[in-house]
C-alpha cells in the first residue's frame, strides 16, 4: 500500500501554526493561539511571530513533538508497551492532536468534492490533517491527492482505506481534474499518492504517469507509489513520467512485513522496486518511510535503515503507528519523542539526504516537502552548472 494512516483526536492544547522564514526553510516557528482570536489579534502578533522564527525552535523540535504543548514528556508516567492482557494503550499527550475545523478546511473539502478528488488525508484518517488543510495567515492549506479512486485492492492490516477486489473503473478525467485542484491551491511542490489497482493491467500506472504530465508543467511533484507487484515496466513508467521524487513505503521491518502488510506486498519486492527506481533515473530523490510502535526492535529498524540506504534511497522517515480503527492491529508500543531524536540521528549517521522521525511525522507530510524541495531544487542547479 502506497498510503499512511493515523487517528485524529480532541486536544486540550492550542493550535499550532507552522511558519516558514522567507530567508530560507531550516529554521522553523510556532505560534501558538486560541481559535477564536480575531484576525486583527492574529495581525497584530505579526512582530512577535518574526521574532519566533528567527529564535524559535527548529524543524526538527517540531517533528519530534517537543513543541506541542511546552510541556517535557520525560515526566509522562504512562504506559507505553503493551503487555498480554491489555486491551489497549492510552495515548501519550505528544500524539493528540486537533480536530480539524476552520474555513480553509471547510473550502478544501469542498473544492475536492467537486471535482471528485480523494485524499489520503481524509481515508487514512491522518493525524495533521487540521494543519494542512487549515493553512493559515502564513500558510498555504493543502491536500495529499489520492489517485485512482477510494477504493484497494490490498488489505494491508494497518490502513483504513476501503477494500475491495474490483473497485469502481478509474476517471479518466482525474489527471486534469487533479491539476486544476492543486493549480487553485497555487503550491509549487506536490505529493501525490494512490491506492493499489492489481486488478488492471497495468496497475495503473498510466494513469499515474498521465497525472504526473499534467502537474510537470508548473509543478516539482512527488509520487507516493503502489510496488506494482515488482514490475518493472511499471516503475520505468512512472519514474520517466517526469516526476522529482519517487517515493515507495517499506512501511516496516522485513520480520513484521508478513503480519503487518498485504501478503502481496513482500519487503525484498519494495526494496527491488526503489532500487529499480534509481537505476533507471540516478537523479531523481527517492524516499521511504517506515512506522514504530508495531513491535520491531531496534535492530530490526536499524537493519531496515541500512536496507534503504544500500538501495540508493535519498530520504526516509519515521513516525508513529496509530490503530485507525478497532479492526486493525493494535498499537504494541508508543515510541517517545526523544527516542525518534535518537533514530533521526542514526538516519544522519548512515547518510540520508533527509531524514525526518518523530510521532507525527508521515511520508506524505507538508512541513517535510520544504525540505525535499530544496534537495530537488539544489540537485538541478548542480546539473545545470556541470
């Protein structure tokens, strides 16, 4: 499966609004304010916010949790492994999240109704959902389109996106549709994902590559793929379609893969197809993400690392399993802020262009595409001058 998931929960804390200095993307500020203060109240802050940027905390505070509430989690005395007997685990404070609302959200939704649009923002039940799609005085609201419609044909065991064995023909005005939607949203980076199709010949990877066409002409874009079932003309297609990064999730270690994932989707296979992807097109940024929390051990997450690594993979991250609903697995672990620190800093060590760990983070997460967009945009200016 090509997609993330998460679980969206009520908060005490207040909303948290992500600035990004215009003199570069490194430094990264919050604000934190009620959400019923008044736009001149917001405006007014203006002097206060600069000051935020410029000695505030950094990217990777944010990611790692620290800054959600100011409080330090180190004092958290909950449980966080579960043990045999336990139902479930209560969520850690550094996990809640939200719930989205605001007129930013509320147009987005509408905006890809009309048009037909998916997310996997919305069918994978996404954590930051609030935050991407509310945007901000500073910030553009954005989405994570999801192609080839709403419905799987895996039934990978941590997603909460529909299943079905023959899902609905594909829209063939989806390409040009998604291009008018993300043209409205006037981004210049964007992440598109889909649902697996084995049910089609080419398991639509036409239909992907034709989007990527569309988008490429104003565009950096990303694609968050399906593996194709390890077909190779498949992957040709898409990564020559144009596309900037080629993303496939490996999703989690080579010991959990059987339980956690579709018996289709096989580990030696994803670590073939991103391989694959960069032989054919050695300058374009590849990237994967694995999740914590669904009983790996840190060797078995450090062995998954270095596989990456040894496939040519540029970028990973990591971020917390969230059960999405009763039906799928349970949470074994809640992995702390500081220990996603601790992998960020082993993902630094064995030599990732980017690497982006903590318990919110997701692939397809907007705060991390300023990060990978100045890698693509540093690469081509290196091509251009040699």
């Amino acid at each position: 499966m090509a997609i993330r998931h998460g679980h969206v929960l009520l908060s005490r804390y207040n909303i948290i609004v992500t600035l990004i200095k215009s003199s570069g993307i490194k430094n990264l500020g919050t604000l934190q304010y009620s959400s019923v203060a008044s736009t001149n109240n917001v405006k007014s802050n203006t002097s206060k916010i600069k000051e935020r940027l410029e000695n505030g905390p950094d990217f990777a505070d944010f990611v790692q949790g620290k800054v959600s509430s100011g409080e330090n989690w180190k004092d958290y005395d909950g449980k966080l492994v579960r043990e045999k007997g336990d139902k479930r685990l209560r969520l850690p404070p550094w996990l809640k999240t939200e719930i989205p609302v605001g007129k930013n959200f509320a147009k987005l939704k509408e905006n890809l109704r009309g048009l037909n649009l998916h997310t996997v923002c919305e069918e994978a039940r996404c954590p930051n959902i609030g935050e991407c799609w509310g945007g901000g005085p500073d910030a553009t609201a954005t989405a994570t389109i999801m192609l080839m419609g709403d419905t799987c044909t895996r039934g990978c065991r941590f997603c909460s996106v529909k299943t079905s064995k023959a899902p609905p023909p594909l829209d063939p005005n989806e390409p040009v549709n998604t291009a008018i939607a993300i043209a409205a949203w006037g981004l210049d980076y964007v992440v598109l994902t889909s649902v697996d199709r084995d049910d089609l010949p080419d398991q639509g990877s036409n239909h992907l590559s034709q989007t990527v066409i569309e988008l490429k002409k104003k565009l950096l874009v990303e694609c968050l793929t399906p593996d194709f079932r390890g077909d190779h003309d498949c992957v040709e297609r898409i990564v020559k379609s144009g596309l900037d990064v080629f993303a496939h999730n490996i999703e989690t270690v080579e010991e959990l893969t059987w339980l956690v994932r579709d018996p289709r989707a096989k580990y030696r296979q994803s670590m073939d197809v991103l391989r694959h992807a960069k032989q054919v097109r050695p300058d374009v940024v590849t990237k994967s993400s694995i999740m914590l929390g669904l009983g790996e051990t840190d060797d078995q997450v450090r062995k998954t690392m270095e596989d990456l690594r040894a496939a040519n993979v540029d970028c990973v991250t990591l971020g917390q399993y969230m059960q999405p609903t009763k039906r799928h697995l349970k949470v074994t672990e809640y992995v702390t802020p500081e220990k996603f620190s601790q992998w960020e800093e082993i993902g630094k060590e064995l030599g990732f262009l980017y690497t982006a760990s903590g318990p919110l983070v997701r692939s397809s997460y907007k705060a991390g595409e300023f990060f990978i967009k100045n890698i693509v945009q540093n690469a081509k200016k290196t091509s251009l001058s040699t």
